[in-house]
C-alpha cells in the first residue's frame, strides 16, 4: 500500500494529532489555492505506507452511527499494547478497553482521530 488519505476539518489539529500522539513526521505541505484545500503527507513510523491529510471546503462530517459502506476503520500495528495506549493517555486521547481478538489471540483497541474517524491498535 503506498498511502491513506485522510480529509480533516482542521488541519492544524490533525497534524498534532498525527505528529504528537501517533509519530508521524511530515514529508510535504502544501497550500493547494486554487482548491482552497492543504494537503500534508506524513510518513508513518516503521512502515512503507503515508498518511495524505487534506482539507476541502464544506466537506462534510464522517457518518459514524450507524456505520457506513466504505472504510471502516486503519489499524496500526504495535509492540506493547499497554505501553501505546499508556501514550495516548498522556494526550488525553479516549481508547475503548483492550479486547483480545478470538480468531488470533491477539489484543487490540479502538481510538478516533480528531474527526472521529476509527483507528485501531492491534498488537503483534
């Protein structure tokens, strides 16, 4: 996979959240005018595959509840389950409990991002 891309409300906010709580860093920023839209491609941490954060004007929100057709959730691979979600504790972001999953054996949780799109922390 060579990126996920991603339309925010506010980029700023989002670009926090994808630096600071999940350890992105930035490849490239760029105000597109004549689109009224930035667009940030961030490179995840020990993985191949960017973030493409955009913005576009009157975009609306993300249906939640029920869920929808389409994408339904990223999930994003770590180490130590407990260490990760004690990290995103310090950001005050909300994780569901950890849950373990019946098929692998494996633990995983369940966070949103600044626009309540779904994210998950599956264990490896």
């Amino acid at each position: 996979m060579h990126h996920i891309a991603i339309i925010a409300s506010d980029i700023e906010r989002s670009k926090r959240f994808y630096i600071d709580v999940l350890g992105c860093r930035v490849i490239a920023e760029e105000f597109r005018a004549a689109r009224n839209s930035w667009k940030v491609d961030l490179a995840i941490p020990n993985c191949y595959t960017a973030i493409e954060l955009f913005t576009f004007p009157d975009a609306p929100p993300r249906p939640n509840t029920p869920e929808a057709q389409g994408l339904r959730h990223l999930a994003f691979r770590v180490r130590d389950i407990n260490v990760a979600v004690a990290h995103f504790q310090i950001f005050g972001v909300p994780v569901e409990p950890i849950r373990t999953d019946n098929a692998t054996g494996k633990r995983f949780t369940f966070f949103k991002d600044p626009d309540g799109l779904p994210l998950e922390l599956y264990e490896t």
